[in-house]
C-alpha cells in the first residue's frame, strides 16, 4: 500500500510539472505545427509591397493572432511577431505578448526597428508611444492568468495603432474585462482585433461584453482554433453585428470604409 502510494504522489508530481507544457501545447493551435525555426525568407531584389492609398490603412491577417498594418508612408507594423508565422515583409515595428509562444520571440529579425514587448519587467508595466513617420504605437497594460490559477499584473498589453485618424486596437491575450480606466487609456477604436477561443484568452459571454465596452465599428476575430469556435463567437454578435467573410487576407481600411453599422469582418488565413 505504502509503495503504491508513493508511485502515486510521483505520477502526480510529474503530471503537475508537466502541466504549463500541455497548456502551452494547448493553446498552440495549427499555427505551431509549422517548423519553429524558421528559413531565411527569400524574396526577389526588386520586391515592392503595393503602395497603399493616401488617407488609408492596409490590413492583412498573417495568421493566428498576427496582423500586419501598413500605411501609406510604407511602414508596416506586426502584431503578435512570432518564431511560427511572420509576414512577407519585414515589418519596421512588431509588437509581443508573452502569454504563449506563438505570440512573442526572443530572436526577433535583424533590422526591426522598433521591438515593442508587452510585459512587465523588473516589476515595472510596460509602457510604449512610438512615432515612427505616419504610425504611432502605444499601448495599455492590463494583467494574464498565470499557470497556478493566480494574477500576473501587467502579463499583457492592449497595442493601439494610429494612422491618420484610423485607430486599431489588438486584444493580444486578453485574461479580463476592461475597467473605466483602461476604457479611458484606450480611447476610440475604429478597427478591433479580439481573440475569440473562449478559453485560453477570456471566455466567449465576457469577450462579448468587452467588444461592447469598446464600440468599434468593425470587429476582426484572431485566436480561434477552429471554424465551430469561430461560428461560436459570431453567433453571439449576429444580433448586434453584420457578419462580413472578406475573400482574401487582405483588405484597404479607410475612413470611409468604416461601417455605419457595427460589423465583423472575418479574414481568411492560418488560425
């Protein structure tokens, strides 16, 4: 009896320690069954991204929870930069979260201008506002679950874009309601990237909530890990949203673009 019961608190002790890897693994989704280390991306010498129109915003799912915005002045920012998926190009700004590996890196690649990391360090919140030509970059701490069921405070940052007088505001992983004040850090948002998993970030009830706390006018679903949790999130906002499927990964945002009425806009791509 004795032995088995020791055979038992082992079994259990390593199951425990075992436990953040699962959840990782977990939340890792198809994007994570690519190779980690990545290969040199090769492009022609005379490649040129489409110029994007004056007034104007180009917006491309790269995938998972990874977006690259681009402006007419050519910078391009991605959100959540990865080792997994990263974009054609090489973006001058990238942003990170740290709550799995498929949102942050430690090896980002040579020549990013700005490497903007979400998290706390040194006990001290994060805190960006970035001026790079026509894009500005900030962001609004807010806290993650850690592994023990516990608070991690300022585990993850809410990166808002401004271009022109388009604001785009990216969830990253986010663990809880939104109080007045960060309703207040984060002001008017006219493009909304919100993970819609419903278990790893916030549950799909509360993640409603915080779409309406934050009236966007155009909603945009990363963070799911199939087309049913997907179908589930938009369920909720039939009533209160037009559902858009956009045929490419692409699209142009502008001032007018934005909908009148409150939409979601889904983008095809690796999730």
């Amino acid at each position: 009896m004795m032995r088995r019961s020791v055979l038992l608190v082992v079994v259990f002790s390593i199951a425990i320690s075992l436990a953040p890897e699962r959840l990782l693994a977990a939340c890792l989704g198809a994007v994570a069954q690519r190779e980690r280390t990545l290969q040199p991306r090769i492009m022609p010498a005379n490649f040129q991204p489409a110029a994007v129109p004056a007034n104007s915003a180009r917006l491309t799912f790269v995938g998972h929870s990874t977006f690259l915005i681009e402006t007419p002045q050519g910078v391009a920012a991605a959100t959540d930069y990865n080792d997994y998926i990263r974009p054609r190009v090489r973006p001058d700004i990238v942003t990170m979260n740290y709550a799995h590996t498929t949102h942050y890196t430690d090896t980002p690649e040579p020549g990013i201008r700005h490497v903007l990391r979400g998290w706390s360090y040194q006990d001290k919140p994060a805190r960006h506002n970035v001026q790079f030509k026509d894009m500005r970059v900030r962001n609004v701490p807010t806290n993650i679950r850690n592994y023990g069921n516990g608070t991690e405070f300022d585990g993850n940052s809410i990166f808002i874009f401004e271009v022109g007088d388009l604001c785009f505001a990216h969830l990253g992983h986010l663990h809880h309601k939104l109080t007045p004040g960060h309703l207040a850090d984060i002001g008017r948002i006219d493009v909304l990237f919100v993970p819609v998993d419903g278990g790893f970030t916030l549950n799909i009830f509360d993640m409603q909530e915080v779409v309406s706390q934050l009236s966007a006018p155009l909603v945009v679903p990363m963070h799911y890990f199939s087309e049913s949790t997907l179908e589930r999130f938009l369920a909720r906002l039939r009533d209160t949203h037009e559902i858009k499927l956009n045929e490419g990964p692409s699209t142009l945002i502008s001032r007018n673009t934005i909908p009148k009425k409150p939409s979601v806009m889904v983008l095809p791509g690796p999730h």
